[in-house]
DNA sequence: CTCGGTACGTTTGTATGATAAATTTCGGAC
DNA sequence: GTCCGAAATTTATCATACAAACGTACCGAG
C-alpha cells in the first residue's frame, strides 16, 4: 500500500527526495539547490518539481523561502505518522531503536483496538476479522500468509469503527513489515503465532474485551521476544 | 500550529478546498470541476491550483486521474491523522459522534504516554513537564490556561522520547481544542483538573510508570465527564 | 565608528500558453 | 452483436515570463 504514487513523475521526485531526507542523506538544515538546478539534475520541469516539494513541505520535510531557499526541517516537525515518511524509514534497514519504537506503538494501539473492537465490533466487521484468520490459516507460503496477517490486524483496526484508530494502520503496517523482512531468513515456521490470532478473533467473536486485549498483548510480546532472537543471531552473524 | 500556511495563495486553496470536502459539502465521489474552470473560480492560476491539488491528494482526499478528472476519494483513504485534516473536521463544530472518537484516541494514547514518560524521561525533559505545569498553575485567564494545557500534555508526549508517538500530539491537540470549546461558556473554573495535572508530573518525576498512567487516566474520565454534562446542557439547551 | 535605511540581486511564488499522455467513448467494420 | 480503432477530453508535463519576498550590501547620517 504505497501512498504516493510512482507512476505518476513528480511521485517519483517526491519519493526520491522524501527517501534522502528521512534516510538522512539530506540532513536537517542543509538547504537544497535551486529549483532549477534541482528540476534539472533530476531531469523533470520546475513545475514537476515545484509539485514534489509542496507534498513533501505538507510532510513537513521541508521549507521553502524566497530568497533563502528550500531547507530540510528538524524531525520533531515530520509527520513521523505518514504511510510514505513510514515507508521510507522502514525502505533502508532501519536502525533497532526505530524498530523498538514501532514496537512500542503496536503495544500501545492494538491492544486497545482489540478491547474495542470486541466492544463494539458489528456482525460484518467480525466476519472480516474471521475471513483474515482462515486465510491465515490456509496460507502455504510465507508471502500468503504476510498478506493475510496484514488483513487481520486491519481487519480488527476497521472493527473498532474509530477511523483515527484505524488511520494507525500504517503503523502497525510498518511494524509487521519490518518482522516479515527480519523473518524471513528463518521461514517455515510463520504459523506459530496462529493460536494467538484465534485468540484475539474469538475474543472479539464473544465481545470480551479484556480478554481480547490480553490477548493482543500476548501476541505482540511473543513477537517482540521472536524479534530480538532474530535480531541477536543477525548482529552475531555480522560482528 | 496550522500546518498548512495560509499566506501563501496555494495555501489557502488548500485550505478551501480540503475543508470544504472534510465537511462533506463535496462528497466521495464527487468530481470537481475541471482544473482550467476550478483555477479560474478560484482566483488562482492553474499552476497554485495543482500544486494545491497535489498535497490534498497526499492527504488522501482526492486523486486526480487524465480524462475522469478529479474526485473526492472515499473517507477510508483520507490521512485522518493529518493535523489539517483533523483541524478541518473541528473547524465546523464536530459531531458528538466525532468528539467521542476523540476522546477514545486519547485514552489510549496519553495514559501509555505518561507511563512510558515515567519510564524513560530525562532531567530536561521532566523540566518541560515542570515548567508547563507552573505555567498552568500561573495562568490568570481560559486563553493562558488553554496555552499551558497543551505544553502540558505536549511535554508529555515528548518525554517518551518516541517520535511516533510525538506525532500523535495533534490528536490531542484537537481532543482538548475540542474541549477549551465547548467550555468556554463556563469559564472561570479552568483549574479544576490541576491536582490531576499534579499526580502525572509527580509520577513522572518520581518515575512510577503505572501511577503516572491512573493518574492521566483518571484526568481523561474526569475531563470525559465534564465534556458530557456540558454537552447535555447545550443540547438541552437546543432542543 | 556605528547605526539605520535603502537599493539591489537572488530565489521562490504565480501566471500563461503550449504540447504530451492517458483514457473514456463513440463509431465503423466484420 | 462484438471487437477494434479513431477522436475527443482531461490531466500531466514542459517552457517561459514576470511578480513578490527577502537577504545583503552599500551608503549616508549622526
């Protein structure tokens, strides 16, 4: 689920650009070349590029100024919660402490939206939550069963009915897509959180929300745990 | 803190254009009117026009598409968590409805916040914390009170020291925004929450995770409660 | 010598017009 | 009736020009 889109010319600057900055090519500060030298170097018209800097001054990436230019902002004023600053952040091997804190916010969010979701959850929702299990459940390879873990833990967000709840998604969405990539060396053995996803949908199933919200928590810290094991053999392996 | 800048022109055709959709008087679905035509309605160039019309498609409102046009997208795209977004959604009095998943947001997001606050704040930042709390305690009128709240709760977000959670400050921005209000008729007994105040940053200096987060709960029911007497008032008062 | 204001140059902001690309729609051939 | 291609319309992109804003440096007054 790519927010901007590459097809379109100025998505490519846009993410082109957007990927330098929040990689921290471009540092915060540093003041871009002219826009048109920089149309130029990239080989689009200042109109394009113009278009690429206003998406990602909405961001707030950026800031521009006449006569003094287009700046890189301070990360405390990014819209850290944006699908694309997620996306690219998670593009190039994001540092531990990132992931952690991705973590985190999964720990906050979606035991909460379980406990709401089995609250308030309608028949229709619950049947989404439901068809995300099963598809789980059959899933044969590692990249079936990613997608229809995505779809279940969306599938919870939508039944809390919150669309601020459910705008977190890309959060979560970051989160386990980074567990996927760190995963998959070890594939195989991506079924062993299922009892815990059943866990979470009967709960709902039932409206319990207490129970649902244990179980989410119990899901993520399992994840978390599987996490740093993985994440220790990597660092072994490299040093 | 209005992110989209109003002084520039395509500024505020973004502005008046993104709330005009976000308060439904242009609907999913809709098509606007041809980028030449809605240029000159406007008063603006083609060129503002589509770079106004590019960052409302960042935020998810519209997507624009050769020979279809360009129209409003349904909600379950928009970037909800947008901080113009959500500023436009409280701009024309939100529904009840609205300001519920307001204050579900922040009962999820400030009690972890004050937990994870307690947990990892340095000096500086519990000094923040401290400050805005003084500032609450010295405020002589609703509009310096207002002003301390947010650093308050802003200082809070910010000694968790997790960017994304960060981010989420405009949630509660609009949250208590929503609240100052709805208020505002009942002026003069703005201090009452202070003691509440007081629990957080004593449990956050004293790093006690768990009563930090009680005691921000405890503040969210408290202020939820407020919210809903003064609500029946001025409902009873409309019907 | 310092302070302040003014003129100048640079960069973004905005406007205009033209061409390319994409996609729906309509019409014609089979 | 169906399928394929041409046309028309709208966005996408480009090129160019001018306006506005904002440092900066220069100049003059005290």
């Amino acid at each position: 689920m790519k927010a901007t889109d590459s097809r379109n010319l100025h998505g490519h600057v846009i993410r082109e650009l957007g990927k330098r900055i929040v990689v921290g090519d471009l540092r915060p500060g540093d003041v871009l070349p002219r826009e048109e030298d920089l149309a130029e170097s990239m080989d689009v018209s200042r109109t394009a590029l113009r278009e690429a800097l206003k998406v990602l001054s909405a961001k707030g990436l950026i800031e521009s100024r006449p006569r003094v230019g287009t700046r890189v902002r301070a990360t405390h004023f990014w819209n850290q919660l944006d699908a694309d600053v997620l996306s690219w952040r998670c593009a190039s091997m994001p540092t531990d402490d990132f992931i952690e804190k991705l973590v985190e916010m999964r720990e906050i969010i979606e035991p909460a939206a379980a406990a709401a979701a089995a609250r308030r959850r309608t028949a229709t929702q619950l049947a989404q939550v439901d068809l995300a299990y099963r598809k789980m459940e059959a899933a044969r390879d590692t990249e079936e069963w990613a997608a229809a873990d995505l779809s279940f833990h969306d599938a919870v967000l939508q039944a809390t009915g919150n669309e601020l709840m459910i705008s977190l998604f890309s959060v979560v969405e970051s989160a386990l897509g980074m567990f996927f990539v760190l995963s998959a060396k070890t594939a195989g053995d991506f079924s062993y959180s299922l009892p815990q996803h059943l866990k979470v949908l009967e709960a709902i199933r039932r409206q319990q929300p207490e129970v649902a919200r244990k179980a989410m928590q119990g899901m993520i810290a399992d994840s978390l745990a599987n996490l740093r094991k993985k994440r220790k053999g990597r660092t072994k392996k490299a040093s």
